[in-house]
C-alpha cells in the first residue's frame, strides 16, 4: 500500500512537471498565432494596394515588390519582436522571451522547419593556398585527385598525397605552397609537414565556417538550431525548426561579409 501512494505521487508530480513545461510553448504558441492573425491583416490591406510601413521606416512594401508569404513572413516577425519583452506567462509574468527559452524543443518532425546542407570546397582550399600553381608538379597529382573525389568518399586532400606520391615522390611540395601563402608555409618543411598543414587548414575553415553560421543563426533567432560536422566532407549539417522565411535565411547563411571604409 505504501509503494503504491508514492507511486501516486510521484506519478502525480511528475504530471505536473510534464504540464508545467508544456505551458511555456502554450502561451507562446498563443501569441504567435495572435501575431500571424495581426499579420495576415496587414498583408490584407497590402493586397488592396494600400502598402504598409515597416517599423516606422521609409520602406512601403506593397503587393509589386514581393510575393505575398515572403511580406508576411517579415510582419510575422515585426509582430513578434514587439511582444519580445512582453509579460505572457501568468503569475510569473515571465515574458515572451523567456517562455520562449524553456519551452520544449519540437524539432523537424514535429515542428517542420528547413534544413541545409553546406559544403566547404577543399581542392578550392588547396588550390587556393598553392597561389593556383600552374607547375606541373602540383597540378598533375592535383587534377588526377579532382578526377577521383569525384567518386571517392575519402578526404581530398589524402587524395591528393597519394596522388603525389604516386608520380612526384621526389619533389618538394614546400616549394610550391611557399610561395602561394609564405604566411603558412616555408620551403624548409617536408611534405608530410605540408600535407598536415593542409589538413589543419581545412579544419580552421571549416571551424571558422560553423561559428560563423552558428552566429548568424542566433541573430535570426531561431529556437534550438542543430549543426553537426562532418569534418571528412567538410560539410555542415544544419537543421532550423520553426522556421519559415526560407528565402531570407537561404541569403543570411551564404551572404558575404563585406568591410568598407568611407571618408
């Protein structure tokens, strides 16, 4: 009899615990509906061809410029940026935000979403750092492991060791990398010592690349995000629950970063 109460009861609190956590996605499941209700609106005045400002801006967008989905994606966002700091949860008056941080994590299967493939280019990388040497002794073995990445699941830049120590055993790598990037190499290191600098550089690449990505995503503020490495490939496996301006998001992770200087 014993047993059975505090099976009750944990039963019991463990109900509650399961609610608890539950009703931070309720509420705000709840304003973001009233949000994309409250969106839909305003895309509606903007297909009668009234137009509609963003943020105070002098941006009118109107039904010309854009396809209706991409302009209520956007207000969607507005609206939800305005109840960002606004209290949602009762009693606790907890904000959205904050509910937004502890609820639970759907994922892709449950929540849909996008998910993205990105992929680090490393004969690119090589040829690259090479300074696109023309000379033979790099880009014979080089061109014969393009050839055979093609088809291969191997690293490019093991094919391209074996490739080199099939015909060119002799010569110096060093020499040719030398003088594409004398930052990174020198003339006095072996080619064992170039190929494991060419690996920790498509390792630095694709680490830089991740944090990158992974900043530019928080920024969008997309909840739970999931990128894995696949170091061999040099790919990012990037999954986006929730989300939904595709187009937006596709520009965000592959636009370049450019730095001006204006007088």
């Amino acid at each position: 009899m014993q047993a059975r109460r505090s099976i009750l009861v944990f039963t019991i609190l463990l109900s509650l615990a399961c609610l608890y956590q539950i009703s931070f996605s309720f509420f705000t499941n709840k304003e973001e509906a009233k949000a994309s209700k409250r969106a839909q609106s305003k895309l509606d005045s903007i297909a009668k061809g009234s137009g509609y400002f963003i943020n105070g801006t002098d941006t009118l967008w109107t039904k010309d410029l854009v396809d209706s989905e991409n302009i209520k994606n956007l207000l969607e966002e507005n609206e939800i940026r305005r109840i960002t700091y606004k209290p949602i949860y009762p009693l606790t008056g907890k904000t959205y935000a904050e509910c937004k941080q502890n609820e639970m994590a759907w994922g892709l299967d449950l929540k849909g979403g996008m998910a993205v493939t990105l992929e680090i280019s490393y004969p690119d990388l090589v040829n690259n750092l090479s300074g696109r040497s023309l000379n033979p002794v790099f880009r014979e073995p080089y061109n014969r492991a393009l050839q055979r990445s093609r088809t291969s699941t191997e690293d490019f830049i093991k094919l391209f060791e074996e490739e080199f120590n099939k015909t060119q055993s002799g010569k110096s790598l060093a020499s040719i990398f030398a003088i594409g990037d004398p930052s990174r190499f020198n003339t006095k290191m072996t080619n064992a010592e170039v190929i494991a600098k060419l690996q920790e550089e498509a390792k630095s690449a694709l680490d830089r690349t991740e944090n990158i990505i992974s900043n530019r995503i928080n920024k969008f503020g997309v909840t739970e995000p999931s990128i894995q490495k696949q170091p061999l490939t040099g790919r990012l496996l990037i999954e986006l629950p929730g989300v939904k301006d595709k187009n937006r998001l596709r520009k965000l992770m592959t636009g370049t970063a450019n730095l001006e200087f204006w007088e």
